[in-house]
C-alpha cells in the first residue's frame, strides 16, 4: 500500500494538469524522448465532416529534418486506429485519416529553426485537401472522400500513440517548440487562415482545440514557454 502511494506521488508530480488551458503560452520539447507529451482535451468530440487545423512550429533541424526520420506533428488516436495525425516524414508534411499507411502527402519547405504556421484543412463531402504554409495553399488533393472522422480519442502532442494514449517511439517524437493549436469543425475561408497567419485573427473562434481555453495535461521534460516569448 505504502510503495502504491509513493508511486500516486510521483504520477502527480510528473503530471501538471493546467486547469484552463496553456493560455497562448507555447510548448517546448526540448530533445527527444520516449515519455514527454502534452495531451489536450477538446471543446467537443472529434466527430468531423470537415476540420481545419492550425498550429505554429518551430523545430530542431538537425533531428526533425534528417532524411529518414519520420516526426509526429498532431495525434488523434481512438483505441483502434490512428485517426487524424499529421507528420512530417522523409521530406514531406503528410495527414493521415484512419490509417497508418494511406497519406495526403505534400512536399512543402521543410520545418525550420524559425517559427511555420501551419494548418492542414480537410472536408468529406468532396475530399479537398490542403496544407497552408505560412498562409500559402498547397495544390489541392482529394483524400478520403466521404470519410467521417470518429470520436473517443486522445490528442496528444509530442509522440506518436501506437496504443490508446501509449506506445509511443522516441524516434518519432517531435523535438522543437509547438503553440497556438487550434481546431474547427468546418473548413475556413483563405482570407482567415492567411490572417492566422498574419496574427491578425479576427474569427470565428475555434470551436474543436481552442489552444487560449481547453484544457491540457504535461507529462515529462516539456516546458511550457512564457507569452513574452511569442
Ligand atoms: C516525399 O516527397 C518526395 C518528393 O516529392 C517523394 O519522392 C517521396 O516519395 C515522398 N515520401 C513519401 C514518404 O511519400
Ligand atoms: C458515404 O459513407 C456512408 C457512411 O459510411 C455510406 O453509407 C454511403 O454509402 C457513402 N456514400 C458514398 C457516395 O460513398
Ligand atoms: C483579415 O484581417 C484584416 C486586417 O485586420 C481584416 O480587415 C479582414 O477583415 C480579415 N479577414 C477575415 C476574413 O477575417
Ligand atoms: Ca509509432
């Protein structure tokens, strides 16, 4: 019982549940690992026709963009499938929808040392998908067409979840700075993923992440970076 307590002790110490969210502060994950991750939890389920999603990265080049490493961006994961991830992997940013094989991939620059706003938009009724780079639309690509993303999941930032919220590989987990992660459940217009880009943002709020309300939870080395640094 005693070693049981002990053991509750050490899980809270290494887990910080930040009530009320990361507040616009950012995320940094300072090398690689096995065990250091960021779970978020969302203004409602993941069931999705459509989504817009949209963070900033910044990386560690000499890990993220060597040529063979495959590093995780964004994880949704149910207890059966991978259901929404982004990566980027062997030159190319790619999302994955229900699959673990089967990619949008775009060959966009490559993440850098200076901070990429990113936002991958998707929507079912017709498969259109793009990645928006600084506010610039890759070429459209149809993938997963009438595809429902489901609900029951986990969004974790920082690893790769092989199992429910678990297994993760310390070769594909992401080594820079991650902020700003927002998520909508329809696809928006150009004008205003161009404006998230431009720090302009004037609306809608986002109705799925919410990265200035949701909740988090920060497990291991991660360190949450001050709004000064923004
Ligand atoms: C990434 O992009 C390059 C160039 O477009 C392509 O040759 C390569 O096969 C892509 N990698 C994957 C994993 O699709
Ligand atoms: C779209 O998906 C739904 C649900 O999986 C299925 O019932 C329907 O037949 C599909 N429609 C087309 C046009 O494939
Ligand atoms: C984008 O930002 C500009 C400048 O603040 C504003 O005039 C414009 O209405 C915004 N567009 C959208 C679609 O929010
Ligand atoms: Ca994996």
């Amino acid at each position: 019982m005693k070693s049981v307590l002990v053991l509750l002790g050490v899980l809270l110490i290494l887990t910080t549940v930040c009530e009320g969210g990361v507040n616009g502060k950012g995320l940094l994950f300072p090398n690689p690992s096995a065990d250091s991750f960021v779970q978020l939890f969302p203004l409602k389920p993941l069931n999705l026709e459509a989504f817009t999603l949209c963070m900033r990265l910044s990386v560690d080049p000499n890990v993220v963009d060597s040529e063979e490493r495959e590093t995780i961006l964004f994880a949704y994961r149910t207890q059966d499938y991978d259901e929404l991830n982004v990566w980027q992997e062997k030159g190319n940013l790619s999302l994955y929808l229900r699959s673990s094989s089967q990619a949008a991939f775009c060959a966009v620059p490559l993440l850098s040392i200076f901070r990429t706003d990113l936002c991958v938009t998707w929507e079912s009724s017709t498969g259109l998908t793009a990645f928006w780079v600084d506010g610039r639309r890759s070429t459209l690509q149809v993938y997963r067409k009438n595809h429902t993303v489901q609900s029951g999941g986990a969004v974790i930032l920082g690893q790769d979840p092989d199992s429910f919220v678990g297994k993760f590989n310390e070769d594909q987990s992401f080594v820079g700075e991650i902020s700003d992660v927002n998520m909508w459940d329809h696809v928006l217009m150009g004008d205003q993923i161009r404006n998230f880009s431009d720090e302009l943002w004037l609306g809608p709020e986002p109705n799925v992440l919410d990265w200035d309300t949701m909740q988090d939870e920060v497990n291991g080395n991660v360190l949450v970076v001050p709004k000064k640094y923004n």
